[in-house]
C-alpha cells in the first residue's frame, strides 16, 4: 500500500498529518462531457500552437518556452487547489495539449528527430510512467484522485500522452500518408473498437488511456479539417475562427460544469471511509481479481498494438517506397531529386504575383494551397530524397509564418517566397 493508506487491520481514524496530505478528488468524472470537451481541448491545442508559431510569427522556439511557462504557472494553480474545479482544470488541460505538441514539435522540427522514434520514446516513457505510479500508488484508477503524489503522476502521463498522440498522429497521417481525413477515421474507429470491448469486460483504466491517447490525433485532424479551405477538402474556417469556435465552446461547457457539476466525483469525508476507500479490495475499478486480469489484458493489447501496428508500417512503408521509386511524371526543366516541382512552383509563384499587385488576402489565401499540396505529397517526396524534402520544408514553413502574420510584412514575403523558389529549382 502507498504511505498514504492504512492498513486493513486499521480502521481508527487517519492521523492529522497524514489527513492533511489527502485532497478532494481533482479530477472529474468520465461522462460523454468529459470527452467533448477533451477532444475540444485538443482541437484548441493544435490550433492555437499553429496561431502562435505562425500567425504571431513567433517562431517554434519562442511558443514552446512562452507555453511552458504559462503551462506550468497553471498547473501550479491546479495542484495547490483541494478540489476539482472545472476552469482550472481544463485551462490546464489546454495547455498541456499546446505544450505536448510543441514537445514533439520541437523534436521532429528542430532537432530532426524521426516521428517513428519520437513515438517509440513517448511510448516507453509513458509504461514507465505508469509503472512508477502503480508500484507507488497500486492504482491507475482515476477515481482516486485524491493525493499530491496521485495528482503528480495523473498530470505527468497526461503530458506524455499529448506528447506521444501528437508523434504517432503525426507520423500516420504525415510519414506513412494518410491524411487528416484518414487519421480522424482510424482514430474513430479504434476508440469505439475500444468502447464496445471496455463494454465487454476490458478493464476500465486500460480502456480510459488508450481512449486518452487517441483522442489527441482526432482532434488534431478535426482542427485540420476545419482550418483547411474547402477547395482542399475543408471547411474553410481558418485557424483563427476554428480557434475562437472551440475556445467559446469549452468556455460554455465549463460554464455548465461548473453550475450543475454533473462530473464531480464525490469522495468520503469521514476518514475512516477513506482508509476503507484507498484499499485494493474496494477501490474503484480495483477489485481483488482485477489487478491480475488488467495484467493480462494489458499484454494482450501491447502485443496487439505491436503486431497491428508494425504490420500497417511496413505495408504503408512499402507502398510509398514503391511509389517514390516510379520516376515523376512532367519532368522537365522544375526536376529536382524530389522529382517534379512543377506543381508547387506555380503555386508559389502566383503568391508573389498577388503580392506584387497588392493583393495580400488572395496570396495568404492561395499560399494555403502550397501547404496542403505539400502536406499531401509530404511521405513520397521525403522518401525520394530527405535532405532536398527538407530543405524545401524548412523554406515552405519561414513563407507560411510570413504570410500568414498578423502584421505582415511584404518585402519580407516576397524575400521569403523568392528563397522558396529558388530552393525548389526555379
């Protein structure tokens, strides 16, 4: 048992010391509120990184270390509070969400790091991070809770699991090419997969975290959807408006969290029910067969994610290898080791033409093309030659801040696209 519970012998009351340690439950109850506003948070998240990093012009650097600190300043708030209270709650959960993507942004981005290690290295931090907190606490539930060191290790998976969503999104949607669209699809399918085996019987903790974990890459590519113009196959919100859209939809969801509190979960407050209450035998989800059975169901599904999971690599990887091998059709005097540019150099090119003649709505509009296009032909053409692929990303992602600043400034657009052309051989 942890040092914050009692012996079974022991029923007499909990001493003041170690009743002071104890906090009301922080965290809420998993209801279908908890959900919408995880994926909103999410959506957020993705969104308002993208805002700071590119429309503040901020750069990827500067927003990781501005959004850790105010990450940071919040969850300080969160842990010296003894209760769960919605807004802070979910404000932290917010940020966690920008800063766990800025995370493995940082990695992919900066330091060049592969999306297939970024997810091998978020995985094992995550087991690990669980396996620390079981051998301290003997639970995962979060129905208990109700400890610093409880609610420490609960926000420390909760980052790395951002972390490890936003990795494996990135890297099935990205690197093996399956779109937002069919990332959003397979992130659905394997949460109600996971919805109707927790129904089952599949132990309810295992369920919550694959759940958790899931719903990162979905509503990434729900914000992606929404931001990405219609002639891409989007709504054609933007990043901003789909930002406001769902920031005034997790206000007003907090707002009724807070007024009819439909996901507090209510802890004894006598002392004696808690000791009874912290015990493997009547802990919540933790009866005194389930620590075994949650074992093997946790294998079961490690290997499956495994075997599943290699295989959709290797048959993506494959397929794409073969693709990148076909030579370009069009090629010509835009040929480049990635092939033909063709495509992306008159995208480019009638940007600077709409910046030429003034028209600085049309060229951030039309720049949105190059981006999508980009985006879409990002795991062939990176297979065909890593060092040019990055290059020209790197170029593509400088033209993207300028454009798209909320001051923008045009000769350094147009240095910026000129340098973007020239790089893809113009």
């Amino acid at each position: 048992m942890s040092e914050f519970t009692l012996e079974a012998s022991s029923r007499g009351p909990l001493s003041t010391s170690l009743w002071n340690r104890r906090v009301l439950n922080k965290v809420p109850e998993v209801t279908i509120f908890f959900w919408i506003i995880k994926v909103l948070c999410t959506t957020v998240g993705e969104s308002a990184a993208d805002f700071l990093n590119v429309n503040l012009n901020w750069g990827l650097t500067a927003t990781s270390v501005v959004t850790g600190i105010v990450f940071i300043g919040m969850l300080t708030v969160q842990m010296s509070l003894r209760r769960y209270v919605p807004v802070v709650y979910w404000l932290t959960v917010v940020l966690v969400s920008v800063f766990g993507t800025l995370v493995t942004d940082n990695l992919s981005d900066n330091l060049g790091v592969p999306l297939e290690t970024s997810t091998i290295i978020f995985s094992v931090l995550l087991g690990l991070v669980f396996l620390a907190w079981y051998l301290s606490e003997r639970t995962l539930s979060i129905h208990s809770i109700y400890t610093r060191r409880r609610e420490a290790f609960y926000w420390l998976a909760i980052l790395v699991t951002f972390a490890l969503g936003t990795a494996a999104g990135d890297l099935v949607s990205e690197g093996l090419g399956l779109g937002y669209k069919g990332t959003a699809v397979l992130c659905a399918v394997l949460i109600g997969i996971i919805t109707i085996a927790w129904r089952l019987g599949l132990d309810a903790v295992l369920a919550f975290w694959l759940a958790y974990i899931l719903t990162r890459p979905l509503g990434a590519s729900i914000g992606d959807w929404l931001a990405q113009p219609v002639s891409n196959g989007g709504l054609g919100l933007g990043v901003t408006t789909t930002s406001i859209i769902f920031l005034t939809a997790i206000a007003a969801t907090i707002v009724y969290l807070t007024v009819r509190k439909p996901d507090v979960i209510a802890v004894p407050t006598d002392p004696a029910e808690l000791a009874i209450l912290d015990m493997p035998e009547t802990a919540p989800h933790h009866t005194i067969e389930s620590p075994r059975r949650a074992l093997i169901q946790t294998v079961v599904v490690l290997v499956l994610v495994v075997l599943l999971g290699g295989w959709f690599y290797v048959w993506r990887t494959n397929t794409l290898n073969a693709e990148a091998a076909l030579p370009a059709t069009g090629v010509g005097v835009h040929a480049s080791p990635l092939g033909d540019m063709s495509s992306f150099i008159t995208i480019t090119q009638n940007t600077l033409d709409l910046l030429n003649a003034g028209k600085q709505a049309d060229a951030t509009t039309r720049i949105t093309d190059l981006e999508s296009a980009w985006d879409d032909a990002h795991a062939t053409l990176q297979r065909r030659d890593a060092n040019a692929w990055h290059a020209v990303d790197d170029k593509i992602d400088t033209v993207l801040r300028e454009l798209r600043s909320t001051s923008p400034n045009p000769a350094s657009e147009k240095s910026a696209l000129k340098a973007l052309l020239t790089q893809m051989g113009a």
